[in-house]
C-alpha cells in the first residue's frame, strides 16, 4: 500500500513539472502552460512499460516450458535406464 502512494505521488509530481505548471499565491493562479506534452510523455511511457511487461512474461512462458521439456526428457533417461 506504501508503495503506491509513493509510486502515485512520483507520478503526480512528474506530470506537474513536464507540463511547466505555475503556481502563485498571492492571487493564486494555478496554470499549465504545457498540459498536452505532459499527457503524451506519460502516454508513451505507459506504452513502453506495457511492451516490455509483455516481452518479459512471454519470455518466462517461454522459458517455463522450455525448462519443463527438458526436464521431461531428463526424466526420461533415468527411468529407461
């Protein structure tokens, strides 16, 4: 649970300085002069972060059942002998 604080709040701070925001408080003034830059680097970070989540369970499936196969075989030696 303390992990997602922290990851939401390093997400909410990096979204606030990629879009150049500017905060005044003497009449305060909240402004994002570069929202959709923002948006759009989060965007593909995202997407990154999902291509290579997907490469690295395709690999542990993959190397999964490569270990099974060879195990199988291993196995299959012993008994026949």
């Amino acid at each position: 649970m303390k992990e997602i604080v922290i990851y939401s709040l390093i997400l909410v701070i990096m979204f606030l300085f990629l879009a150049d925001t500017k905060v005044t408080f003497s009449p305060f003034t909240f402004k994002m002069f570069h929202l959709w830059k923002a948006v759009g680097w989060i965007t593909i970070a995202a997407g990154v972060f999902m291509v290579s989540k997907d490469a690295e369970i395709t690999a542990y499936k993959k190397g999964s059942m490569d270990t099974i196969q060879e195990l199988d075989k291993q196995l299959t030696k012993i008994i026949k002998r």
